[in-house]
C-alpha cells in the first residue's frame, strides 16, 4: 500500500505488466522462456509464491484459458479469484467504467489476468491499476502469454527460435493470438513468416509494420508452401468477430489440415494450433508425431507459471 | 506427464475413474464406504492430497453438487479450477468437441469433475482424458456418487446394505440418482426394490435387466407399500428433461409425502431424497427424526472425500 | 456436526450472523473497526482462519464486493467456494426454496456470505443455516459490511465517530447502503445526518424512526449543505430497482459532485461513495486528496476480515 503520491507513483513505475508483445523484448522472451523450463523441469521453486492472490476477470469467457492461468497461480502456492462471466456479473452492467473497476480489484488482490473483448482493454487497465496486469486476449488485439507458450513449444521441440520458416494460417486479421506471434518471430534473426489467408483476412498493417527485417510471404494458397515450412500454425476462423453469419461461413473451412496436407508438411516440422478446433484440423491427424497442438497447449501452464511469476516480482 | 505413447498408454490403463455405476464392484463399495468413514470420524488424514488440483466442470449448473465436490476436495488439502457455466464460458460455445476440451483439461489438473446433459458424456471424457474423471451427473444416465453417499446414509442409519426394503418412488426413467442407487443396492444379497412411479416413468429396461437376483416389484401406487418399506426414496420430478410444461405438469404432484404418509411408515424406517425438493414432501415432516434428507446431503462432504481420495490414487 | 437436537439448538443460538445494523450494538462496532484496524497494521494474525470454508452466494450478481470478501476470506488463511450467479446455476431454477439451499451448503462450509435481490433474505438465511451467515446485501434492505467499511474509513481520515455532520446524498429510499449507514453513525453520539434526496428517493420511515436522538435534516438541495458537512457521502440512482427506465431518468444526474461541489466543501471534509459510480462524481475529482472513495473500498478488505473472523470464532 503505497502511503504518499510519489509513492505510488514510483510503485507504479516499476509495476511489471504483459499486455502487448511490445513489452517483451528478445532478452525477455529469453529469460522468461528459460523460467518456464525451469518449472517444468522441477529445478525452480513451484511454491515460491505462496499467500499471493491473483484475480481472473473475464469478460469474454473462456474456461480454458482461465484454468490455464488458475493452475499456474495454484501451481505457484498462490490463490486465485475468478470471475468467470465478468461482464454480467459485475457493475459493468450498471454502467462503470473498465478504469474504476480495476483501481477497485487492485486493493484486493497481488495481480490481475484480464481477458476483454476490446482491442486495448489490457493495457487501459494497466494504466489504471496499482498491481501488475496480464493480457489473456483483448478482441482482434494480443494475447502476448498464448506466443510465449508457443515459443516454447517450438523451442522445446526443435531445439531454436531463429531461421525458422513457419507458416501462419486462417484468419490473421481477427486473430489475436496469430498477431502477438509473428511479432515474437520477428525478434529473432533469419526467420521468415508466410502468411496464409483469404484476401479478406490478411494480416493487418500494424503487424506488418512492426515486423522490421523478417522476410514475410503473403498468400491465399496453402497446398503449394506447405512442404517449406519448419512450422505449420493452423487457427480457427474467429466466428465471433465476423458482423454476420454469412460473412463466416464464406471463410470457414477455405483450410483444413487433412492427413493428405500432412503428406506434403517436413518429417522435422510441426502443426500447431492455439485450440479450439472447430473442423480445422481433420482429428485423424491428431496422432501424427508432428501433430503438436496438445503439448503446445500444457505449454501453457509453465508460460504462465513464468509470467505471473515474473509480475509478482514487480 | 507421460514421454512416450506407451507410457501414456499404461498411465491411461491404470486411470481410476468413475463414472458409472459399473466401475463399483461390492468389494470397492464397501472401501469406499469405510474411507468414507474414516473422513467423517477424523481418523483419515485430511490433508493427504495436499497441493492437488481438481477442475469441477458444469455444462449444466448445479450450485448444491458442485460445492460438495469442492469441499471435499479443499478437506482434502487440495485446491479447485471451477466452471460453474461450462456451457457458456467455454470453448463449446465455439464448437469444439468434449473431447477436445478434456484432452486440454486434462494438462492443468490431477482430476476432473464434470456434470453433463448428455447421457454418457462422463464416459467418453474418461476415454480423452490423461487424469481420472467422476461423473457428477449425465443427463439421465447416472450419478454414482450420490448412490454412494445414500448407500453411506443408509450403512450408518439402519447398519446394513442387505435385507432391505426398498421404495425408490417418483420419476424413475429421468432420475439419474435412482438409476444409479437401484444397481448399486443389487450388488448386495436379499434387497427387494419397490419402484413406484406413474405408467409413462418406468424404471429403464437397462437397468432392470441388470439387477440380476434382486427382486423388484413395480407399482404406480404410493400409499399401499409404505408400511412395508425399510427406506422410503422420495425424488423430485425431473421437470428439466420433459419436452413441454404440459407434460411435466401431468406428472408433478403425483406423490407428495405428508404427515399421513409419515404415520405408515415404520419405526426404524428412513424417509431420503437427493434434494433438491419442489414439493414433493411436505416441509412439516421435516422435523421426523426419520426424515434424512438433511442428513444425507451432508453425508455426501465424506462419500466425496472418499471418491477423490482414491482417484488421486490412481 | 451437532448430533443431537439439543446441541444443535444451543450451537444455533451462539452462531454469530451479521444481516443487519440491529447485531451492532456500539462496542461490538468499536471492537471490530479495532480488529480490522489490527490486520491492516498487520498486528492481527493474518493466517487464524487456516483451513477453513467460506462460500460466497450472489444471487444478484457483484463481481466487487464477492472479491472483497473472498480476499478477505484468503487473507485469512480460509478457502472459498464461490456461487458467481447463484441463481442461474442452482436449484433456485428448479423451484428449491432458499431455506433448504442454506441448509444444504451449511453442511459443506464453515460460513455463508449471501448477496440477493429480496429484503430479508439475508435473515432468512440466517434463520435456516447451521453456520453464521453474512449479509452482503439484501434488496433494499441493508449492506452491514459496508457500512462498517464506511465507518473505519471515517474513523481512519477524521480521528473519530461522533460529532460528525455527514451528508447522504441519492437514492436514499433503495440505497442499502446508506440505510445501514444511517443507523450505524445513530450509535454514536451529537452526530448529524443531513439526507438530501428528490421527494420521490427520501430515506425510508423504518430507518428514520430508528434514528432515535441523531439529528436529521431532509433536503431536495445539495448545493447550499456542501458547506456544513465533515463527509459528502454520495451515491448511485439504484437503477435496478425501478419499474422503468423513464422512472430512472427522471433522477438520474440530479446530484453531480464536479469541481465546483469540491470548492464548496470544507478542506477537512471527506467524499465518499460506495462504488460502482456512474457519473454521480466527475473523474477529474479523483485527485482531489479529499476523494477518499477507493482508499475506503480498499478499507473493505480489513473490515469484511474483522467480519469473517468474528463469525468464524462463533
């Protein structure tokens, strides 16, 4: 508790916060990475945050994400409160800002995961609060803790995070947890991103942008790079994003992952998948060694482990 | 986290879960029962899953059950992920299969609870799964471990599980609870069921042909066979599975325990329900020391306790 | 677990409840601001509640106040089961009344803490459970913990609770909050309410024969008592218990707090709300040192933990 301006202040300063990708740079990744391998190989301290209180508030549902978060925080000795449907259950349908309600979570708990259906909604409400935030997802935004545990899923299983060709499929306009990776991707030398959608679903320019020297291919083709890449990165069509039903059903289903798709895809490579699956990925191909969606997705507890324990550090 | 398919092979092989009656041979019952016990008179360690994680999903809520299994897991030193609206929060809304989220799940927790609509759900999550699965409900399929915690109820108040008399009494095609209860009873020699319920809610084929040696006696009059009864099973109308609120309103009110009712059952006998009640018994016989109701909802903190423990132990 | 009826009714008649200001008599107030005054100063043993069940039962939704005493609960050293939305997800859906729910969940925890949308439910509950239960809002009825809240914060930021003049400005007839309030600051001696209110929101009868020697005067005007006050104690128009939304447009915006309200009050005054705010306090007052409205939700988690401690030693 902060007891002067300054103070706070100072406190807030050097408050830890993960809402965009932009707070990680190449060391951090690293030094984050090397954290959650320390977890999940058992050499790092799993009760080092014990008493500590997290608060899960989301106002977009999804339970597995939540449990993600949840079991990294139990995992780390701390607790957790969860609002699993925040938007109907708090006063947010009285009308309260975004900002008051988390200066007022802040006196409660030691950090906070938001998930929102706003792009930017993480980091205003970093902005507002006096404890560290993560960014489970904010709309069509980032999801900065879903490509850190990709990283480490390709890390961890091909052994380096440079000179990769990894392929980036589906809907790369809408896709939040596709954005925060090709800019992860673009911290390290050599690797080249080919960028697999529709016209009407193409990366947007703000990514392309920020990319800097990473080579980017753009295509509506999957079939023909599929034998190039060391990473095939399938996503869902974000049916909740599109104005109208119509609108979906022309894009879902343009890429399905069949076992004939996995034919053409490297011995070495991966298929990766952020999960849900709603048709994307032919369940046939889920026993292929390659197939990597549900390693990649327990990943997830020892990237989280390693972010929240690095907030909690703040 | 098993390494190799084999290992993860064996791992599944040895998984205790429960989600149907069929996983419940008398010799397990019966340690069940006595672990149950064991919890209740202090003489098991509480703590004993310390550190432990048990997800608890809903798809279709329920309050009253799913704080019984959390209770019984925090008794137990262990700590709980919660989906109070699996339905809604989850990936389901997006279409993904069950088997899909429980394979996800399954990498967060050592346990999970689910409660499901559909007959058989808690089967086929058992069958994705890498962690042990009880089932808290599917549809009108079962609910083991409110069989458990009545048999409990039962062992405790009249001393045995054989030579009974029992009525299982109200809607008995819908009632998971008494689904479950009537096979377990018949693991035990010399009980006679009593199944008293209007012509268009019969006890399942299914189940009758399983209860081998037990004699059943089928009825659509309450009144005639109370006097007879060492247990009186009262259950609520199951209003949710009817298609139309005409049908459901045929069938609500044909059996009400009243005080008159109460003058014919014997002595020595149990009045029991699963709650929750709408009716059914009227609240003035509450306070008959042979109403258990209360009691049994209580009884269900151990006989869950015992479920998780040895799940855990798997 | 009382075993006869007799200990059962002498267990029942020491549990300690908290459903409205009539269980506060002065020195019980005195003695719990004191005790959560200790563990803010963290004198109190912050771990004392080890191992014990709280749930949390909303059956009106509040993601804030379920926080506050769910960290409460964990600072404690105590777990929590949580009903988010307690009336969709329980048996209230199916018709169970809300006597045997508590009845039911008493067999479970150690505490109940019950938000719902009917006056009187609280002491309803009260009346049913077998473990002490917490009124954190019922209705218009009363809102005892934030009350108590509101005191520790007057005590804290003016050194004492008497002799005070405090202006409750609002919704005063459906505000609980300020009801409770109300009846608390009558306990202490020379202290002078001043309610402002449209004729149509005046503060209930019930509450202003209870008031016995405290001084009250009612107002329509805010403007010409800002001056007189030591606390400027706003509120939200309760639109969730009006008939219609023209009846809440008629009275919402009446009484703004802007910069030039904050002039008018005297630089010794506090301003205070209970949060949620929904345009009652213009933002660019949240600087002014006097806008003490998040240091005192921040003041709930002590007070709610003296709360919780106090039953819990029942």
């Amino acid at each position: 508790m902060p007891e002067t301006l300054a103070a706070a202040a100072r406190a807030a300063a050097t408050l830890r916060h993960l809402t965009t990708p932009v707070e990680l740079p190449r060391h951090l990744i690293e030094e984050l990475l090397d954290r959650a391998l320390g977890f999940e190989l058992g050499e790092a301290d799993l009760q080092r945050r014990d008493g500590r209180l997290l608060a899960t508030l989301f106002y977009e549902p999804s339970t597995r994400t939540r449990f993600s978060f949840e079991a990294a925080m139990h995992r780390l000795g701390g607790q957790v409160l969860s609002a699993e449907n925040a938007v109907k259950a708090s006063s947010a349908a009285k009308g309260e800002s975004l900002e008051d309600a988390i200066r007022v979570i802040s006196g409660y708990v030691d950090a906070i995961v938001i998930r929102h259906p706003e792009i930017g909604a993480a980091a205003r409400a970093a902005q507002a609060a006096t404890v560290p935030v993560v960014n489970a997802g904010d709309g069509a935004g980032h999801h900065p803790t879903q490509a850190l545990l990709d990283l480490y899923t390709i890390r961890k299983e091909l052994g380096r995070l440079d000179r990769l060709r990894v392929g980036l499929v589906g809907d790369l306009r809408n896709g939040r947890t596709v954005r925060s990776l090709a800019l992860l991707l673009s911290r390290f030398p050599q690797n080249e991103l080919v960028l697999v959608s529709p016209p009407g679903l193409r990366m947007g320019d703000d990514i392309l942008e920020a990319l800097g020297e990473t080579a980017v291919d753009q295509t509506g083709e999957l079939d023909p790079v599929v034998c190039t890449l060391d990473v095939l990165y399938q996503t869902r069509i974000q049916a909740e994003r599109f104005e109208s039903a119509e609108a979906y059903e022309r894009y879902r289903g343009v890429y399905v992952v069949t076992p004939d798709i996995m034919r053409c895809l490297p011995e070495h490579a991966l298929l990766m998948h952020p999960l849900p699956r709603v048709g994307e990925i032919d369940p046939q191909v889920d026993s292929d060694p390659r197939a990597a969606y549900f390693r990649q997705t327990r990943n997830g507890l020892w990237a989280r482990m390693a972010v929240l324990d690095w907030v909690l550090g703040s």
